[in-house]
C-alpha cells in the first residue's frame, strides 16, 4: 500500500530529465514561430527607415500618407523627418513610426 522512499527515489532519476523534454521542445517551437519572425520583421523595418529619404511617399502608423519633404539629423532632432500630408502642410514625424514606403524615390547619381 505505501511506496517505501528508496523505490520512489530509485524511480525519480531518469524521468527528471526526460521531463525537461517536451519543455526544450516547447522553448525551440516558440523560437522558430514567434520569435525568430519577428525579429526578422524589426530588422526589415530599421533598413527601411533608414533608407528613407526626400520624395518618398510614406504611411504613418496612425494612416497619414504624405510625402518627405526632409529627413532631420539635427543633435535635437535625430530620428525625425519632416513629411508634407497637404499643400504647404508640413509635420515632423518620427521615424520608427513610419510603417510602410509607398512609392520609392529613385537616388540621384
């Protein structure tokens, strides 16, 4: 009726690493899925902010669309373009909220 402590202890050594298993698994399926992906996704995006320059036609992460007029590399204003959504209507947005290059200007040789 009761298990003597010396055969559960005898028992307990090779199913601890055998449950270590499906937790390894677990680890390397959510890797490749998840974050892998996206880390992948965050580095597409940093290229292509960084390639942004003046004539692109952009998208903003709250729908803007317009058109970069000037990419500022100030001390006090780095990481910010300045992109025209109207005629003469010119707003400073930062970069990383850009979410996406509708029309790529083509560079000047």
């Amino acid at each position: 009726m009761f298990v003597t402590p010396a055969y559960a202890q005898a028992a307990g050594g090779a199913s601890a690493i055998t449950s270590f298993v499906p937790l390894i698994l677990i680890f390397a399926i959510m890797y490749f899925l998840l974050i892998r992906p996206q880390q992948k996704k965050l580095k597409e995006h940093q290229a292509m902010v960084k390639a942004l320059r003046r004539g692109d036609q952009v998208v903003t992460q709250g729908g803007i669309v317009g058109k970069v007029t000037k990419v500022l590399d100030g001390a006090d204003t780095a990481g910010q373009v300045e992109v025209e959504i109207a005629e003469g209507v010119k707003v400073k947005v930062i970069q990383s909220t850009i979410s996406q290059v509708l029309n790529k200007t083509e560079p000047t040789k």
